[in-house]
C-alpha cells in the first residue's frame, strides 16, 4: 500500500474527492498509488453517498505522471496491473467526474483528462504527453481521444513530438472548460462538483452514458490495444534508455 497520505480521499455532502498528495516527487503515481486510485473509483462507481467525484493535485502540480523509478522496478506486464486497473475503473466510470489541474500534467496527468466530464486548470498548469520521448506510445486511449479533443493536427504535435501546451492552449482547444488561478482551481472543481451532486442522479447517469455512448465501446479497445504495445515498449531499448537517463539527469540518447 502506498503510504496514507500518497493518496487522500474524503466524501462530503455527495462529492468524493481524491487529492494526489506526493508533492515531493511531483505527484509521480507510483503502483501502490494507481491501485488506491482504483480502488476509490471501484468504491465511488457502487457507493451510494458518492453522486460526482473530484480528482485534484496541488496548487503547484498535478500530476509528473508514471513514477518512472517505480517503472523500472515493477513494470505493468499483464491487464490486472494497478495502473490498468486504474484506467479501466475511470474510463467506465458512470458519474460526473471533475478535475482541477495546476501546474504539471504529464503523461497520465493530462491522458486521464479525456475521461473526466469537467476540466478546470490553473494558469500555470501545462499539459505533455511525451510518450514517444521515452520510447513509449500513448495510453488510457490518447491516440482516440487527444484528435478528437484536440484535432488531429495538434494531437500529433503533442503526441509524436511530446511538445508541452499551456493551460490556455488547452482551453482554446476545448481540452479544459476554464482557467482560473492555481490557488482557486481546486475550489472552482468542488463548487461545480457541488452543483452536479445538488441534480438528480439518474439524469446525471443517462445523459453521460448518452454523451459517451458513441465512443465507449472504442475507448475501451483502444485502451487495450495501446497497453499492449505500451507494456512491450517498456521492455525495450528505447525505453529503458529514456527511463536510466531521467533517473542520471541526462538527455536521452536513442540512436
Ligand atoms: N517519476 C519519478 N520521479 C519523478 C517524476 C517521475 N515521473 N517526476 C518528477 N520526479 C521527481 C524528480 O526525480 C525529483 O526527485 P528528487 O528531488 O529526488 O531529485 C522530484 O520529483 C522533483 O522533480 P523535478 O524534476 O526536480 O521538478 P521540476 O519542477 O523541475 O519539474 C516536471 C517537474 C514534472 C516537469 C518534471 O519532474 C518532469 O518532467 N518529470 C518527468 C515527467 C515524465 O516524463 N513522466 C512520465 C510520463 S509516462
């Protein structure tokens, strides 16, 4: 189990919020982590004191993505891993859920943004997926929903050469609903949260089954289909060059 305070989850007049809290290390998500984070969507998805969900980091970062140490040490190799199981929870999750983002979201940090229903950003918060940088391709079904999010064209900017985006970029595109300061981000989600947990709950249900229907089926192959060749990838040389060089605080060298 990670320790208590890597994770912290509290519920509240219908909302349920989970905070990453390992501010030292960025709020890199280690596998003790990501099956915490499971965890509380598995409970929130059957709870009935739990209407809309709010997932949130801290002022001054969201998330730095996978915890690339960790990575090394327990890599993902089968469907049941932590950060899968991760994925599949959020991804099929039926109520509303809201993000508050400021600072960093990398990787995972801003790939779980195309499955939360409302976006809000500080801003300072920028947004990378650098996948291929670390000799990786997209996860949590990017390469679906970054083009649709974003439009082909800067999907691949930001997915083939993993260049950074700002938060107001990323309201331009739709990829987040509104910025505001970082120190207000995390309290903007908790006041939109409230009022989702105030409508009836079967509306709120259907018209996100509704909103996803088109796509659900396909997300769920495409989250498949990416951690396959994602969970190869990180035994090869590519990767385990990008992952060493981080951890040397080095540039990377590929060929
Ligand atoms: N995995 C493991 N450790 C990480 C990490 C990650 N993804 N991201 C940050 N850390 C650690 C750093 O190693 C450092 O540890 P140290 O204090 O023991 O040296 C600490 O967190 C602070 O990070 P630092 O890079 O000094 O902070 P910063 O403010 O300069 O930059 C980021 C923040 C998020 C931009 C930068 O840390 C980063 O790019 N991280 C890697 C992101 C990434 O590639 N994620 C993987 C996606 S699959």
């Amino acid at each position: 189990d990670p320790p208590m305070s890597d994770i912290l989850t509290y519920i509240d007049a219908g909302v349920a919020t989970l905070t990453m809290n390992r501010i030292d290390k960025k709020n890199a998500l280690t596998a003790a982590m990501y099956a915490a984070m499971a965890d509380f969507f598995e409970d929130c998805q059957t709870n009935e004191q739990v209407r809309v969900v709010v997932v949130q980091g801290h002022p001054t970062v969201f998330s730095a993505g996978n915890d690339i140490a960790d990575f090394l040490q327990n890599p993902p190799s089968t469907q049941d891993a932590p950060v899968f199981r991760f994925l599949r929870a959020l991804s099929t999750f039926r109520k509303p859920v809201v993000a508050a983002v400021a600072g960093p979201a990398v990787g995972i940090g801003t790939t779980m943004l195309f499955h939360c229903d409302l976006v809000y950003a500080g801003d300072n918060a920028h947004f990378a997926m650098p996948f291929v940088n670390l000799g990786l391709c997209p996860e949590a079904g990017s390469s679906l929903l970054a083009p649709q999010a974003m439009g082909r064209t800067r999907a691949a900017e930001a997915l083939l050469l993993g260049d950074p985006f700002t938060a107001e970029a990323a309201l331009e595109m739709g990829v987040v609903n509104r910025v505001v300061t970082p120190t207000e981000v995390n309290h903007f989600a908790a006041s939109q949260a409230a009022r989702l947990a105030a409508k009836p709950m079967a509306s709120l249900l259907e018209t996100k089954r509704l909103l996803n229907a088109e796509n659900a089926q396909a997300v769920q192959q495409r989250i498949a289909e990416e951690a396959a060749s994602f969970a190869r990838m990180l035994q090869e040389p590519a990767a385990k060059e990008a992952f060493t060089a981080f951890m040397e605080k080095r540039l990377p060298q590929f060929h």
